[in-house]
C-alpha cells in the first residue's frame, strides 16, 4: 500500500486545514518545492498536492509552484484543486503532473471526466470529498447531495483511473481514517481506491491494511507526519510495498 504525503498548498504556503475549514488552517512551511522534496528523500513513491486557493476559486492559483515540484522531483504527482476544464488539466498534465484530480466537475459535468479519462488514459482520478457520506463540492463547500458511494461507481463507469476518498469531519482530526465507508466504497468499484482524512498514526494506517484486499491501494498522509505523529520512513516501512514481514527468515515470504 502506497503512502503518499500530502502538501496542501494556500497562499503558496504548505498547510494543513481541519475538517477543510479555510479559516482553521496551520502553516507548516513557506517553501512547497523544499517539502516535496523532503517527503522524496524520506522515501515517498508519490506525492499529492491540493491547490486549496484553486478549489475554493475554481481555476488553479498555485500552478507555477506546482509546475516547480514536478520538474525537481522524480516521482509521480498528483494534484487536485481548482481543476474544472479541459484546457486547465492539458496545462497541468504537460507541466510534468502525472495525474489530475478532478473534484468538483465530477458532480457538476461528469461528461468531462469522461472525456478526460478518453484523451488522457491513466491520468485523470477523482476525488471523492464527503461528509457524512454526501459528496461536497467546491473546496468542500457546498452539499452535492449526491452519496460518495454513487459517486464512486459512476465516476469508475466513465474511466477514472482511481478514487481519492477523503473524509472531510476527519481531516485533519489525527482520530483514524473512516473504515467502514472506505470499504463501501472499494466494495463498489473495480478501479484503486486511496484513502484520505483522519490519520494521526501508525496503528491508524496499520487498521488500513484488511482493506489492501478489497482494492484500497494507498492512503494519503497530511497532519501527521507534519506533526511528527507519523514518521514516514517508518509508515512506509510497515505498509508500504515490500514490507518487511519477518526479519527472521531469508526466503521471500517476508515480503508482502
């Protein structure tokens, strides 16, 4: 299982929000590219980035900042906010981005996902904001009414490549990622499912694992390792690919 820090980006500061309230954001570092590179030779596989002055104005307001990460790392990227027309997700693909999350357009004008999905195969995932199991839209905004699991199997039908299943009343919270409606959700689709909110530590992302089965195939750390809660040396260590089983034995049943 993947794990994939977060940067969140406001400002052109890194910041974590709680429970996605704009107005209760902590700053946790003023150079984006040195964090992305910090979580890169800590070891990290992948990296996700939301554009939080994007999401909340509905065009992105950090892109050279992101277009900055993606030419000093070597590993993927992911990014979401703000991402709501086809021209927009071009730019950002041909920055360097590996794969574009589209949120709010999801729900708004699913066509263009579909579309997306069509011209940029592999690259473009959604991201499923909830909160209490109804999607919320436009920088966590505003009410869908639409339920995340709906959400999810429509969004699989139309070629999303994978699911960024966040919780919004845990993010940031540091109280355990919400169980039961990630395994809704991978129980209901055939594409990757990654887990998003509420993780504040290594037993939480340890709790993830049952689920590695079922189709959750990484999960996205934030707060916690800017706290120290989480180390992710150690996370990736204990769930992430090639961890370590059982130290006592040289034959390849130690690595899962």
């Amino acid at each position: 299982m993947d794990v994939i820090p977060a940067i969140d980006l406001l400002g052109g500061q890194c910041v974590r929000l709680f429970q996605g309230d704009y107005e209760q954001a902590e700053v946790y570092g003023q150079d984006p590219v040195g964090m992305a590179l910090r979580w890169a030779e800590a070891g990290a596989q992948r990296l996700h980035l939301v554009d939080l002055d994007g999401a909340k104005q509905g065009s992105p307001v950090n892109a050279s900042a992101i277009a900055a990460i993606a030419q000093r790392l070597s590993i993927p990227i992911q990014v979401g906010g703000g991402l709501r027309d086809r021209d927009t997700v071009a730019r950002l693909l041909d920055s360097g981005v590996e794969r574009a999350i589209l949120g709010t357009v999801a729900v708004e004008k699913p066509e263009l996902v579909e579309a997306l999905a069509q011209e940029f195969p592999g690259q473009i995932a959604v991201g499923i904001d909830a909160r209490g199991g109804k999607v919320a839209t436009r920088g966590w905004l505003e009410d869908s009414g639409l339920t995340a699991v709906a959400l999810a199997q429509r969004m699989a039908e139309l070629g999303a490549c994978a699911l960024i299943c966040t919780d919004i009343g845990r993010d940031g919270t540091l109280q355990g990622p919400n169980l039961e409606e990630l395994r809704a959700i991978a129980a209901a689709v055939p594409i990757p499912v990654i887990a998003s909110g509420g993780v504040g530590s290594l037993t939480d992302l340890l709790s993830l694992l049952p689920l590695e089965a079922q189709g959750v195939s990484g999960v996205i750390v934030g707060k916690a390792l800017y706290t120290g809660a989480v180390d992710l040396q150690e996370a990736i260590h204990a769930i992430g690919p090639g961890r370590w089983q059982d130290i006592s034995t040289d034959d390849s049943s130690r690595w899962v």
